[in-house]
C-alpha cells in the first residue's frame, strides 16, 4: 500500500490523518501553517484521493498503512494528528505502536462506537449517475436538493475531478466506504490491554456531539495522559471552520 501524500516545510514530522470523504489537501492551510517548524505529511488514507482503491477498509489495516508509509520515508516516530475517522487511524496506529507516535491528536471522534450520522450523504452520493451529468452545476444542483448544508456540499464537490474527455469520477472509492460503514463506525480495537501512555489532547467543536462527556471515561482508560481541548463555534470540521483557534491548539501542544 504505498499512500500518495503531501509534504510541507522542515523538522520534526507531524502526520495529518483526514476523515471520511476527506483527502491529502482538506488539512493544506493548517499544514503551511505548521511548515515553518515541523516537516508536515497529509497523506491520502486507502480508499481516498490519490491514494490505492482496495476492496477492504478497516482500522487495522489504515494503521497499517501508516505505519509502512512512515517506515518508507524512515520516519520511525512523529506527531499524528488525526481527523475524525482519521482520529480513530491515529488512535489504532497509537495502540498497536506506540512507540511511532510521539504526540497524538485527535480531532473531535471518540474511541468507541460512532453513530451513524452520514447515511444520507452515502445514499445521495450513491444515487448520482456521474456518467450522465454534463456540468459541476448539475451536480451540485442535485446535491443542494439532498444535502442542505453548503459547507458539506462543497467539501463532497471536491471528491469529484473532470478528466479531458468531459467526463466525471469520483476521486475515493464510494462503493467499498459504503459496503465498509459498519468498518468506519466500529470503535479502535489496538491489543488486548493495550494503552497508549504518550501525550495525548483531543479536540472538539463546541457545536458537535462527536465527543461526549460520557465517551471520556473510555478515552481516559485508554489514553491516560489525554487532554481536552472544546474550540468555541466549531461544528465537526473544527478545522474548516475554526482554522486560527485549531492552528493556536496545534502550535501550543506540539511546540
């Protein structure tokens, strides 16, 4: 599995794991930002942007993936910061080596079992024929009937990329991440009795219930140095919608 990734500046690495539906350039602003100080990798996960379209999908395996990827470039340890399903990557990689990662963050998802809150995303995006629509605005036009948030809309749009003949696809592998959802909800699983004693913080938007009260005695048990972090009129994608407050919590904890 050799994951196609961006690279950023010099230093101490820092990985930057995105989320479902998500790709390499979602964390771009961020990881310029962090340049300066740190050589940043956002690397596309299995299933997404540049990155190889496999028939499975599961934490286990992404771990995997990541720790191959760092082990190519010989980076035997770095920072992961980890979005959303992404997070849960970063968390499982955390479990099973601790001993790669330096500090973990992760960005507004709990270690356990997620709700299902992106069924309807999968359905509309299911349901549009790319191979019979002529422009991005019949596209987008369909996905305003379905998906009323623009935000999310416009993050989907990205997904999908126009080759010279006209034509559209998309860039992630829809068909697995759907027959794989129950995959991408389960809870990280590392080894029997396994914690990751690093330094740990994770973030939340104030505004989403990715993160509950109730969901930290299971971080704690697992991750006993974790932090928390609530950045003030965030949602999910704390770092769309609150880049400067996410950039400051990065700068403070990684140094």
């Amino acid at each position: 599995m050799n994951l196609y990734a961006r690279e950023f500046g010099q230093g101490n690495p820092v990985l930057i794991l995105h989320g479902l539906f998500g790709f390499s350039d979602n964390w771009q602003t961020i990881a310029k930002a962090l340049s300066d100080r740190h050589l940043v990798v956002t690397p596309d996960l299995r299933n997404h942007g540049r990155s190889p379209h496999t028939e499975s999908h599961t934490y286990p395996e992404m771990a995997a993936d990541i720790q191959a990827f760092m082990e190519r470039r010989w980076m035997f340890s770095a920072d992961v910061v980890g979005h959303s399903m992404g997070g849960k990557v970063a968390m499982q990689l955390a479990l099973e080596h601790p001993d790669m990662v330096r500090r973990l963050v992760v960005v507004d998802i709990a270690p356990g079992q997620a709700e299902n809150k992106h069924s309807a995303i999968f359905q509309a995006l299911l349901q549009l024929n790319l191979e019979t629509v002529a422009s991005r605005e019949a596209i987008e036009a369909y996905l305003a009937e379905r998906i009323p948030e623009p935000g999310v809309r416009q993050f989907l749009l990205k997904n999908i990329t126009r080759e010279a003949d006209g034509s559209f696809h998309w860039k992630m592998n829809l068909p697995v991440l759907w027959k794989h959802f129950a995959d991408i909800l389960a809870p990280v699983a590392g080894p029997p009795g396994a914690v990751y004693a690093g330094p740990t913080l994770f973030v939340r938007g104030a505004n989403s219930d990715y993160i509950r009260d109730a969901d930290w005695p299971l971080v704690q048990k697992l991750f006993p140095q974790a932090e928390l972090r609530t950045i003030p009129n965030a949602g999910h994608w704390v770092h769309a919608e609150q880049p400067a407050a996410m950039l400051a919590v990065l700068n403070e904890f990684l140094g």
